[in-house]
C-alpha cells in the first residue's frame, strides 16, 4: 500500500485510464505523468498489468491506474487483463475512457459504456489522435462518442503531440477533491524495478516482431548480479508458446535477440542510472497464456474479487 502524507489545501485521487486496446493509454498517462512507466506499441493489448503512474504537481497528486485494454478475451490471459481493467472502474475517484477519433464506435464501445452506466465514478470522455484527423471528421467523431454515456467532460487531445494535456489536468485536478499525498513527492510509479525491466524488455520484442509473436511473449528478470566494477547484470528469460516463434525472437545467427538486447540494454541503463550487462535467453513454455499456474508464476493475479 502506498504511504499517506498529509498536507493542506492539496488535492488528490485515483484515475483510473481505461478504454479499447490500442488507443492510446499509456501513452496518454506517460506523456501526463511527464516520465516513461508503461511500455508503447502499436500492437492491441500491450499493457497487461495494472500500471501505476504519479502526477506530482502543485496542486496536488494524481494517480493514474493505466488499465489492460477490455476486449473479448480468447485466453486465461484475456480474462485476468479484463478483469484488471473492470476491478479498477469502482475503485476510483474519476475514470478517463480514451477511445481513438480516427475509428467510429462500435462494438467494443458500446460494450464499455455498458460497463461504465453501472458505475458511480465520475467519467471524463477523452477522445485521443486528434492529430490524425481532420477538424471536421473529428468533430463528427466526438458527437458520436458524446452519445455513448452521461459524461462529466469530453477532452478531444493528441497524446502523441501532447496537444490539450493541460488542459485535461487542469480538469482533472478541478475533480479531485482535497486530500493526502499517497506516494512521495519524487515518486513517478509503484512498479519493482524488476517489472519495469522485464516490461522494457518486452516491449523491444513488440516492436521487432510480428502476427503472433508479440502476443506470446512473457518476460521474466531470473536474477541480477552485482559486478566488482559498479555495473549490473540482469539475466532475462523470454517466454513464448511454441519452438518456431523460438526460431523467431532468435533470429538468423542471434539477430533479432541481440537487437532486442542492445535496445533494452539501453532503456534500462537510463533507467537504473549505471552500466548493465544484459543477458537475454529464450525458452519455451507450451500454451502459457492458457495455464493458470504459469500466469500466476509470472505475476498474474487470476483472483475475480
């Protein structure tokens, strides 16, 4: 649980940032936050966990609960990402619900505000890529998505261009009633470094690899060792389903791993301030997104409540 520091006239609350996978969530909350703490892909269901991000600003705090894409899950792994994204929206101060100007509504946003008629939560509507359409095709967007629910605020923003961002915390902190600081006044996210890390270097996979690779991919940090010269070695184990996408990740003669390896290696340096030494192994475990035991070794929580 996170420490609560007490202090006047200072407003402060949990956000949590829901919406479709690949609208743009956690780059919305790292560009609000102002630092880096969930990974970006274009690949749908990047953010698997519940993120943590802190806005520490004078007016107060803001803590932003970067939530799993809600789809229809396909796998145990759909179902616990699912259920993390739900868990959050009664839990909260204010939601965010991002949903991208350049798609019509559909589907999957009918099925969210659905969701989101049941709650209490106050709802800002924040209609993101307002950089990848016209003014007039926007507008028509935004009427549409007006529509979907009661909003208390409709944001249009380009997280990418951080357009209309401070606007939106100037909103938010406007929402948020006064109260505690929950986390240090330094602090940016509650996430282990280890998570970090293995998060770092998931994403290099994502970005490297295609179809079916990205969504089979697991990381996890075995073990780091200190070196007599004040450097640090971080052993990774890169998990997939079958032995072709092993073939894959590796690459002709290490290629591909070694290209993930020198670009998280250099994520993770400016993360930890010092030299690493990165050594990444990959290995498979048939059908992991499908065997509960598996998820949770590898820090899924399956829990309903």
């Amino acid at each position: 649980m996170p420490s609560v520091t007490e202090k006047k006239n200072l407003r402060s609350g949990f956000i949590s940032i829901i919406g479709r996978p690949n609208v743009g969530k956690s780059t919305l909350m790292n560009q609000l936050i102002g630092q880096k703490v969930a990974i970006m892909s274009d690949k749908p269901q990047t953010t698997r966990n519940r993120i943590v991000g802190v806005l520490n600003d004078p007016r107060g705090q803001a803590v932003f609960l970067d939530t799993p894409g809600i789809h229809k899950p396909k796998h145990k792994l759909g179902e616990i990402m699912v259920t993390t994204a739900r868990k959050t929206l009664n839990e909260v101060d204010l939601i965010l619900y991002v949903v991208d100007v350049t798609e019509e509504p559909g589907g999957g946003e009918q099925f969210i505000s659905n969701l989101l008629k049941e709650v209490k939560t106050p709802i800002f509507l924040v209609v993101n890529k307002l950089d990848a359409i016209t003014r007039e095709e926007g507008l028509k967007r935004i009427a549409q998505y007006s529509q979907l629910v009661s909003w208390q605020e409709v944001i249009p923003v380009s997280a990418k261009e951080k357009t209309n961002l401070d606007t939106l915390r100037d909103l938010i902190f406007g929402r948020l009633e006064e109260g505690p600081l929950y986390y240090p006044a330094d602090a940016v996210t509650d996430q282990p470094e280890r998570q970090l890390m293995a998060e770092l270097v998931r994403e290099k996979v994502l970005l490297a690899t295609r179809e079916e690779i990205p969504h089979s991919v697991a990381v996890v940090i075995e073990y780091l060792q200190d070196t007599p010269r004040g450097g640090l070695v971080v052993h990774a184990t890169i998990y997939t389903e079958r032995d072709s996408q092993k073939g894959i990740l590796i690459g002709k003669g290490g290629s591909l791993l070694k290209q993930v390896g020198q670009q998280a290696r250099q994520e993770i340096e400016a993360l930890l301030g010092t030299s690493i030494y990165l050594e990444l192994w990959v290995k498979v475990k048939k059908d992991w997104r499908h065997r509960p035991d598996v998820l949770r070794s590898f820090g899924f929580d399956d829990r309903k409540d």
